[in-house]
C-alpha cells in the first residue's frame, strides 16, 4: 500500500486536538460483507447496515480489493449512468483509468483521487489499462458517494483529477501517524479536493502502538474505516479491523490507535477517516441515482432512456 509517503514524518506539520476536547465515544462497528461490482471485481461494502442518519452525507463506500491478479484478470466497470451525488475514487495500488460522456477522465494510480459530480448526469467508465490487463499485479482502492443538497443535484457535472502529489501531508503529536488530507480541513489545514457538501477525507497510517487524536468539527459526523491491520477506537478503545467501520457519537476530537503487532503484509495500521456535515434531507437511492423524492428517481430512469445523461463514444458502441 504505497499511495502517499513521505520519509521523515517529523518535518511535516502537526495536528493534535486541545487537551479540554470532548471526546467522541463508539456507537458502533460494523463488518463490511464483500461481494462483486461492475465487471467483476472484489469490493467490500464498508457502510452496509450503518443507518443513514450516521452516514449523512455519505451514502456508501466500496473498498475495491485488495486483490492480486493474475495476467488477463483486471477488470472494470461497463459504461454506466449517475445523477445527484458526488463520486469520489482513491486508488492506493494499481491503476484506473476514467471517462466520462462530459469530457471528464484521467489515470490514477498510487494515491492519486478522481473526484467526479455527477449533478444533473452523465454516463461514465471505469477501466484497468491494457497494460495491467496483460501483466496483472496488486490492486486495492476505494470508491466513496457523498451526496449534493437539492440545490445541486441538477448542477452541472464536474470532474476534479487529484494527483497524489497534491495531497496535504500532516503528522500526529508524536510523528506516530502519517495523515493524507484529501478533502476538507483539519486544524487550519486544507486538503486539495473541492466539495459542494462540506466534508473531511483522509486516509491515515499509524505507526504499530502508536496513537493518534485529531481535532473533529461537532458539527461534522464522524466515521472511520479500516483499510488495513488493526487497532481502536475511541478513548474507550473499542477493537476494530480491514474491512470495519466505526461510528462516532457527537464531541470534538476522535481518537484511533494501532496495536502494537500487526500484519506482515501492512506494517501499519491503514485508516480512512471521513466527516461531513449531514445534509437532512430525504435521500432516495436506487442503482445509479440518488435523488430527493421517487417522481425525480423515475425523470432519472427516463431521461438515462432518453439519452438525455449523456452518450458513449460512436467507436465503443
């Protein structure tokens, strides 16, 4: 799990959370079951089961791998429909390539994130490159929905290609954790991606025995995901692992440690940490479409019929 690094933490700015902070204690921790998208390819469903009202903006979240494929295995998704939310993709190993009906695409590979909103629609694909196809090789990554208000749902689709190199580098108190801050802010510092919903993205890596305390807006829920090894959550320290995800309750600070042995494969503990402001508003989700009400699910469905979302390219017909 290459993504981002940096040699010497210890010269990177710190971020710790006031000693006075209220601390967020666990609610809960959820499994995430894994199953298969798109063409084929493993995913665990890391938010399934958690109501919505903790989840708010989010809607859901895939961690896609991690898995080893052999030559002529990688696999994508077909061409494919979205409207009214935001899809936001973290690739830490391997690489993809996106395209979409609006112009928008690139490459990502090793800490590199697409940042596509969808808005009023539009038709889009995801790809491993020909080169992967032949050789195969290590591919682990994750797909994130963050929900738009009403008033933006029929915006304009936006696409937002964020290298790896433009991530925002911090460390803990102690230099025991490297943080990657994508979007959002955390203790004065701003990460690169551009949000309609205000939230918070990072994906953390903790030192075995280490722990790390951040600063966390009280008006932002707060969630966390275990991308690899294991730890806890929580000034309480509730045990979690690869592939759960903890919800916090309401306070200003969360706290998550490593354990002092972990995998071989992952001398870390991996984490992503996610926080937003909840929109509150009805959310209607069905397949591609996350809307407000079933009359607009259904103009979705007709105008994705329609072609009003967008077409493929005359060459991949």
């Amino acid at each position: 799990m290459p993504a981002v690094t940096v040699e010497n933490p210890l010269t990177l700015p710190r971020v710790a959370a006031p000693a006075a902070a209220e601390q967020r204690p666990v609610l809960h921790v959820a499994t995430a079951p894994s199953g298969f998208e798109g063409e084929g390819f493993p995913v665990r469903r890391a938010f399934a089961g958690i109501n919505y009202k903790y989840l708010d903006p989010f809607i859901m979240m895939d961690q896609m791998g991690e898995v080893e494929y052999a030559p002529g295995e990688p696999k994508g998704t077909p061409w494919h429909p979205h409207r009214g939310f935001e899809t936001v993709t973290y690739i830490m190993d391997g690489t993809f390539i996106h395209r979409d009906s609006h112009g928008g695409g690139g490459t990502i590979n090793d800490g590199d994130t697409q940042w596509m909103t969808a808005g009023s629609g539009l038709l889009h694909i995801e790809t491993p490159p020909e080169s992967l196809v032949m050789s195969g090789g290590l591919f682990h990554g994750l797909q994130l929905w963050v929900n738009l208000p009403k008033s933006d749902k029929m915006m304009a689709p936006r696409y937002q290609d964020i290298g790896g190199g433009q991530v925002k580098l911090l460390t803990s108190a102690d230099g025991g954790a490297l943080l990657r801050l994508i979007a959002g802010d955390i203790d004065g510092h701003a990460g690169p991606g551009v949000t309609h919903t205000p939230i918070t993205m990072m994906h953390v890596s903790i030192n075995p025995g280490a722990e790390l305390t951040l600063p966390w807006r009280s008006d932002f829920n707060a969630l966390a995901y275990g991308l690899a090894g294991r730890g806890t959550a929580g000034a309480e320290g509730r045990p979690f692992r690869m592939g759960q995800a903890v919800v916090f309750g309401n306070g200003d600070s969360i706290t998550i440690k490593a354990d002092e042995a972990q995998e071989s494969r992952s001398p870390n503990f991996e984490v992503v940490l996610l926080g937003g402001r909840p929109i509150r508003e009805p959310m209607m989700h069905y397949g591609p479409f996350v809307m407000n009400t079933h009359a607009e699910l259904a103009q979705a469905f007709d105008d994705f019929q329609a072609g009003r979302l967008g077409t493929v390219p005359a060459e991949e017909e």
